[in-house]
C-alpha cells in the first residue's frame, strides 16, 4: 500500500485506517487469535509488559491482537486519543462511568435515556452510591445550577433513543469546560460515521458496535473512545494518581488496567473480526439507512393515521438545523412514530410483512418495537415519561432495503389501524 496521505476522507479511512493486513502472509484482513495466552522470551520481558512499561498483550482479557487492530481502527475514523473495546455497549458505559465515578460522586444525565442507560443511572449506581441527577437538556441553566464539587461528569445521547431529542453540543461542551468536567456522549444511533467531533465536540465517546459496525447485527460489543480533550492527569475533580505516568492517556489505563482486570467485560477477538469487517461497508449501508429513513419520515408524517413521527430529518423537528450542523449533514436511520394508542401499535406491528418486530437497531434489516411494552416494560409509568416513552409510540431502525418496499409495508399495515 502506498504512503498515506495527510488526510483521508472519512469513507477511505473505514476501509484502509490503521493497516490491519498480516506481516507474515500479506492477507488483507487481520488474523483472528483465538488465543488466551502469549508467549515471552524472558522473564525480563512479562515483568515490563505486566508493569504498564512495554506494550505487548499478554493475556486475552486484557488485550488481545484483534481487538487492538479494531481499537487502532475506531480512533483513526474518530481522531481520538485511544479506544477501549468491550463486551456489549452497555459493558462500555458502566466500565466508562465506573472510571470516573465513586461512591458519594454525582453525575448529571439527560433523562432521554436508551432503557438500559436508564436503569444503570435510576437504579444500579444509587446501590453503589453514586448520585445522578435526571435533568432536561433543554434547561441548560438547571443543569448550571446543579453543578456542585462533587459533580464528577456530564452525560448525554448525541440523539436520544426512542425520544428523538437532540442536544446542543457545543453548549454543553462550554458548560463542561467551565467547571473542568468531562462531556460524556453516548453517540451510538450516529455511529462513528455521522459523529463530527469538530461541530460538536466531546471528551468521551461511547458507541454501541452492536448497532450498525457489523451490519447483519452478527455480534454484540461496545467502545469507549478518549477523544483526547480533556486533561485527566491534570484534574482536580478526579483521581488518577495510580495513572498519572500515562498522562493524557490516564482515563483508558485505568479503564484497562484495572477495571478490564477486576471485572473482565472484555471482547471477543472473533466479535473485533467481525466489526472490523463490518467497518469497511459502513459509508455504504448507512447512507442507504439515512436516505431510507428519510423517505418513510416524510411519508409517514402524511399519513392520517399517524399521530407524530419524531425524526430531526423533518424540517418541522426542533433540532433539525441543529442536528444537520453536528451530525455530517444526516439524520441517522432511526425514527419514531405515535399512533392512538398500545392496540394500535400491536395491530400495525403484527401487520408487518417486511419489517421485522426486534429489539436491536442498526441491522440491515428495518426493525419495529413497541418499547413501552418492551424494553420500557418494567418501568414505573412517570419513568417512561421522562424518557419520553409513550403507550402510542414505535420505533423505527431502518435497514437498506428499497425504499419502495419498505414504504409498501408501512402503508398496508397502516391499514389495518
């Protein structure tokens, strides 16, 4: 391969970043070491690499071959400092947080929460004696307001699932450098692809792979990325004293080396494979996905039977200029629409021909859910209002079928409302 040029486009950077080809063979995708151990020549040389002092993997929890050839990839197409892979996306945020959060710390989060987020920030951290605060992004104030010295972080979705509520990044990235906090963003419905770190900056990026980086939704993993921003060595909200020798990298050592350690939610090599694979069709499929969830947005915005749809592609959507200035100019593939109540839902979800009644997003193919009875099932009724789940809604994750037959389904399962 010849010389990379100072900057590639984005698209060339998913195929050919971070040149994972084989130097033993020439074989143009990287091997799969399904392995749990390496060897060393001396004693010398596992003493240095356990010490943090020399980088070589020496055990598969904490680092395998694989899994650093998708890290490598993901912090090119992202212009990070560093990635973290890991078992799921929410492996990803709970090792994240737990990086930065302590017993008696507190955390300030949107309530426009994907339920497992929810349910980790309303129920899991308060047993380990972690406050976090629920407050509406639109109220930026409140959240100025609520910013006290044992305020650790600031967590958002860069678009809210299934609420659809896009937040102002850059301001929130201002109000987070103006107490020296980290700005935390769950950008998983964006992918790395739409994410533009430049219109709307953060410090931690958390993406669920399981949605979209593989395609055919054939692993689950997640991915922590340090964008490089924030000075972790140098804050006096957090600790990082046992890491202060990684510098600007401290935030992911610790992550690494001791959470990956004590609590093991590490990626399969076969699952990086997989992902790795997956990367180089990205550009592909989510321009179709976009372009698809664009069209059935408009169409269903018409339809007389649909009472909201919320997708920021529609020009009525509160944050669709905003969204358009940080998202690369798209919208995502995931969308979601009110109809009069739960038996409507059910009766247009069992009508579906084509698309499919499935839990995941970010599949090739289109996917439905009803999430109130579903993901959002368990939750107390004023919980599934906080995040912006109703009894009427559905959501959408479009897939790169054509459009036409996609359309075709939406509108004879309408029928039957």
């Amino acid at each position: 391969m010849s010389a990379q040029p100072p900057k590639w486009h984005i698209e060339t950077t998913l195929v050919h970043g971070a040149a994972t080809a084989d130097g033993h063979t020439g074989a143009t995708l990287p091997p799969v070491n399904l392995t749990t151990a390496f060897d060393f020549a001396r004693a010398e040389d596992m003493e240095a690499v356990f010490s943090g002092r020399q980088e070589a993997p020496y055990y598969s929890r904490m680092g395998n071959p694989t899994v650093e050839a998708l890290e490598r990839r993901v912090t090119e197409i992202c212009g990070g400092a560093g990635t973290l892979a890991l078992a799921s996306g929410m492996s990803a945020i709970t090792t994240g947080l737990l990086g930065l959060l302590r017993a008696g710390d507190e955390l300030i989060a949107s309530p426009y929460l994907f339920g497992g987020s929810y349910t980790l920030f309303t129920r899991t951290l308060p047993d380990l004696g972690i406050t976090v605060h629920l407050l509406d992004p639109a109220n930026r104030d409140a959240w100025e307001a609520r910013i006290g010295p044992k305020t650790r972080a600031l967590f958002l979705e860069a678009v809210a699932n299934p609420a659809m509520v896009v937040p102002d990044l850059a301001a929130f990235r201002a109000l987070a450098q103006r107490h020296g906090l980290p700005l935390l963003l769950d950008a998983s419905l964006l992918t790395p692809l739409l994410y533009d770190g430049a219109a709307a900056p953060a410090d931690v990026l958390f993406f669920s792979a399981t949605k979209y980086l593989a395609g055919p939704a054939s692993t689950i993993a997640g991915l922590v990325v340090d964008t490089g921003r924030f000075p972790w060595h140098e804050s006096p909200r957090h600790d990082f004293a046992e890491f202060k020798g990684a510098g600007q990298g401290a935030y992911l050592a610790r992550l690494r080396r001791q959470l990956m350690a004590a609590v093991g939610p590490c990626l399969s090599p076969m699952s990086a494979f997989l992902l790795l694979n997956g990367l180089e069709t990205l550009s592909l499929r989510l321009e179709r996905q976009c372009d698809n969830a664009e069209r059935c947005a408009a169409f269903l915005r018409e339809h007389p039977k649909v009472h909201e749809v919320r997708y920021p592609g529609l020009p009525d959507h509160p944050a669709h200029a905003l969204s358009q200035a940080q998202y690369r100019g798209r919208f995502g593939a995931v969308l979601a629409l009110a109809l009069a109540d739960k038996a409507a839902c059910f009766r247009f979800l069992n009508a579906l021909r084509l698309v499919r009644r499935s839990t995941n997003l970010g599949d090739t193919r289109s996917l439905a859910i009803h999430p109130a009875s579903t993901i959002y099932g368990t939750f107390w009724k004023h919980e599934q209002e906080q995040a912006g789940v109703t009894e009427g809604l559905i959501r959408f994750s479009l897939g790169i079928e054509h459009p036409a037959d996609i359309l075709a389904d939406l509108e004879q399962a309408l029928a039957t409302v």
